[in-house]
C-alpha cells in the first residue's frame, strides 16, 4: 500500500513544530500517486506539509517573480508565483503572510507567521529578509525533487552576508502596489552574480558537499519521497566556511570563459 503524504514527509525528517522553507517540484509526486489509482492536488500536498508540521509548526513557500526586474509591476495582493503550483496554492492560502520584496517574496503559513508579518527588505538576501528571520528562528530548509542549483537559494543569502567579491548589488525601480491597494515607485536591491566576468551560480557542489558533511537528511531528488531537510543555521556556517577558506570558486561559482 502507498504511503501517505505525510508518511513521506515525516520518513524525510520533518517533524511535528517545524520551521521550515519547502522549495518544490511536486510532478513525480502527483505522477506516483495518480499510477497508484489515488488523485491528489497541489492543496492536498499543501494541507499535507502542515500537517505534519501541526499548530506550532510554520511553513514558508518561495513565490519569486522576476517580472519586477524587468520593468512589469508588481502587486503585493495579486502578483502570481513563478515558483509552481503549490506555491500559488499557498500564496491564496486563507492567513497566509506575503513579505515584501517583488522579486524574492515568500508565503509564511502558521504559527510564527507574525514574525514575518510587514517584512519589506530592500535588499533580496540580506539578514532582514526572510532568509535570516528562517536562520534566527532555527529552522529547515527542505527541497523536494530539486538539486540545489534549482531550489537552494539560501546560497546567496550566506554571499551577501559575506559580502563576496563574485557578486554585487544592483538597483530595480518599479511601480508596487502594496497590501492596501495603494501605488507608489520603489527601489529594490538584489546581490547579483558579477556576469562581466563570467560568474555562473554553481553549487550543486556544495550540496555534495553537504551530504558528505551529513546537514542533509533525507532524500535525494528522484528517490524514495525525494524531500531532504538541512538546518538553515548549520548550513550558513558550512558555507560561510568554505567563502572563508577560499574555496568558493567551483563549490559556489564558476567562471565561464567567454572565448
């Protein structure tokens, strides 16, 4: 017989009053369970997540939209995710929590919502964004079916925090409309790959990396339920390590040559 939902989640290592970030690619999940004969949604495999996590858990789900950084509006209220369907189903979840930056803004459901209520960072990544209140609060990290070059954005908060010397920052200007309708111009900052000389995000060695380290626990992508956690605190200090031993070049970061 097929495992629950929360079966999965829990044999993955999440735990009931979790704080945890969730990115996802749910396709072989719903795929699984639809050749086992049982019809699950984007919402049963949101409702499952909070579940398994329970009333003093909280769940925070990525609803990045580039559209900001390429001159479209941006509406707090009705700006779609481009993250994927359990994303949009939490960013319409009844009491759920938007924070504040256009282009890197996020769905907080449950018990500690409150601590990311009227979150509005200038800057993506930086220690008041959402990624440093998740470090604060000791909580996970979870992807689902996804390598870290596709879900681990956590990578640049650790980069912007250490300043990195293979990134800057870079200004995006827009109309934003926030929780009560109204429409002003704002200017926010991301901490962006340095593309003059060839910068090129790479850190699914570092995930190996991490692996190795045993942070993750788990599930690779593609195997068993495909979700493995890290500790959001444990994994800054595994990076903040390898930025300060130099050794960010080819765990972090490539250079392609533009020859």
């Amino acid at each position: 017989m097929i495992e629950t939902l929360q079966q999965r989640w829990k044999r993955s290592g999440l735990s009931d009053g979790d704080t945890v970030l969730i990115h996802s690619n749910i396709k072989r999940t719903l795929i699984e369970y639809r050749i086992n004969k049982i019809s699950i949604s984007p919402q049963d495999i949101l409702d499952s997540f909070i579940d398994v996590i329970g009333s003093k858990g909280t769940l925070l789900l990525p609803l990045f939209n580039f559209d900001f950084a390429n001159g479209i509006p941006f509406d707090i209220r009705n700006s779609e995710s481009q993250m994927g369907a359990l994303t949009e189903v939490g960013r319409k979840f009844y009491g759920a929590v938007r924070t504040g930056h256009p282009i890197y803004s996020f769905a907080v459901i449950g018990y500690k919502s409150s601590e990311f209520e009227g979150i509005d960072n200038v800057s993506g990544y930086a220690e008041d964004s959402p990624f440093g209140v998740l470090k604060r609060l000791n909580g996970k990290i979870g992807s689902l079916d996804l390598e870290d070059q596709n879900s681990m954005t956590f990578y640049h908060h650790v980069e912007e925090i250490k300043r990195v010397d293979y990134r800057y920052f870079k200004s995006f200007s827009g109309d934003y409309t926030d929780s009560s309708g109204q429409t002003k111009n704002k200017k926010y900052d991301l901490y962006v790959r340095d593309i003059e000389r060839g910068v090129m995000t790479n850190v699914n060695p570092a995930g190996e990396l991490l692996w190795n380290a045993g942070l993750y626990s788990g599930f690779r992508p593609k195997e068993g339920p495909g979700l493995r956690l890290v500790n959001a605190k444990s994994m800054f200090h595994f990076v903040e390590k390898i930025i300060d031993s130099g050794k960010a070049l080819g765990t972090l970061y490539s250079i392609e040559d533009s020859k």
